[in-house]
C-alpha cells in the first residue's frame, strides 16, 4: 500500500477516496494524527500530514519515529514525501517541482534511529543513496506521461527550523553544494531506510531562498499559497498516476 507524507500545502489529500480514519498508539508515542486510509484511482493508500491536521506541529517537534512505525505498521509498500522546499539553485523557481536525490543533514537533537535503547545493538545502516532509486524513476515516468516538468537529481538541505535561514546561511548551503532547503527531510529519510520502506520525495519549490531572486531582501510569505495551490495540484495528479502505473503493473503480472 502506497503512503503518502503530506508537509505545507498539502494537510490533506483531496483525491483520496476516503474509508476510515484510524487513530495509531506507537511504541514511540502518538504520531501526528489519525492514519487515513482509502483508495486513489482504485488503488489502496494511506495518508498521514506530517504537522497536524490543523499544520500546529512544528518541523523540529514532529515525531518522525511514530510517524514512520505507524505507517511501517500497517503494511505501506513505499513512503512519498511531499513538501514545500526553498529553491537555492539559480534555476529552481518557485512553482517548480523537484525530486532530489541526495541529502545534507543540518538538524540536531531529533530522535534519528530506531536503534537505541532497552539493549539495542548499534546498528549501522547503508545511506549512501538516501532516496529509492526505483521510486524516484516511478515518480520522475508519472509525471512524464501527464506532461508535467519535474526536475529529477538535486541535493536537499535538511535545517532545524522552525525559523527560516538567513542569507549566509544559504550561501554556505549553496558552497556545501545544496539545491533546496526544507526542515522535514531528515530524520524521515533514515529511519524509512531502517524500516527498509522504498521512500522517495516530491519537493514544491514555495519560494527562493533568502538572499536569492524575489527573496534577496526578504521572504514574501503572502505569496506562497498561492504557489503551493497551483503546484500541488500537479502533485496530485503525479500521484494519481502512480496509483495507476502501479495497477497495470500488477495486471501486466498476471496476465504474464
């Protein structure tokens, strides 16, 4: 079963067919809300929005443990993350949509492994490539088939939050050789992989990063509804023919 981590701009999954809502108790606490389970384009899929229903929970202060065990719990097959990112690179304007390939972790104090604690062994895991390559191909194909421009390969910064970066902050993002910056992508990237759930992301470039373009001397907050709106709608239909693709896969299966 398909799930889907819904950041900024995207608390609710619209094409969903809803059949329940299921509130999860974890060993790692109570994830950020009820788990939502239905059908898009006739295919099962679970939802879950990564800061609330109401947006209330803060990036440095989700509880990504019981959000990734929740989901591993209840048989997902694969994880797509979909959040708003800044764009650092020259060519990533807002409104783009990226799929990235590679992470820079800038967080501290997350709970980051499943591996700890009540006797647990140290257990070190394979991270070199931190996204499903075959998911991201997946996504990357959706989005061709429908004629919707999706840039595939890029480096995501992943930064504490929840406040947003000063302008030499993004320049040395951009000297450590980063593309977007967002605050949710880490630690769900690791401790998907150590659940060993296919994870890949679909980053909404909302704006430029600050020091670049529109935001050389400021953020224009009253802009990125407006973005985040008319990309995700795209983002959707990404989705929907994931759902699909994934159906004439298994028919083709079959009938082979």
């Amino acid at each position: 079963m398909l799930a889907i981590i819904g950041g900024s701009g995207l608390t609710t999954l619209s094409n969903l067919d809803v059949s329940r809502r299921e509130v999860v108790r974890t060993p790692y606490g109570e994830p950020s809300g009820a788990l939502v389970f239905g059908q898009i384009c006739g295919q099962p899929a679970m939802f879950l929005p990564r800061h609330g229903y109401g947006h209330t929970i803060p990036p440095h202060m989700v509880n990504y443990r019981a959000n990734l065990w929740a989901l591993h719990h209840h048989q997902a097959t694969g994880i797509i993350s979909v959040a708003s990112v800044g764009g650092i690179r020259a060519d990533l304007q807002p409104g783009e949509i990226v799929i990235p390939d590679q992470i820079i972790d800038y967080t501290s104090g997350r709970k980051a492994t499943f591996f700890e604690g009540n006797g647990s062994a140290v257990t070190h895991i394979d991270f070199t490539e931190p996204y499903d390559h075959d998911l991201r191909c997946r996504i990357a194909e959706a989005g061709a088939k429908l004629g919707i421009a999706m840039k595939s390969g890029g480096v995501y910064a992943a930064t504490q939050g929840p406040r947003l970066e000063t302008a030499a902050e993004i320049n040395r993002l951009e000297r450590d050789g980063c593309d977007l910056v967002g605050m949710t992508g880490m630690p769900e990237a690791v401790l998907a992989r150590e659940l060993g759930l296919p994870y890949a992301a679909i980053s909404v470039v909302a704006n430029h990063a600050a020091g670049r373009g529109s935001s050389a001397r400021g953020i224009h907050f009253e802009s990125l509804d407006k973005v985040l709106q008319g990309a995700m709608g795209r983002v959707r239909a990404v989705i929907e023919e994931l759902a699909v693709s994934a159906a004439r896969g298994r028919a083709s299966a079959i009938s082979a």
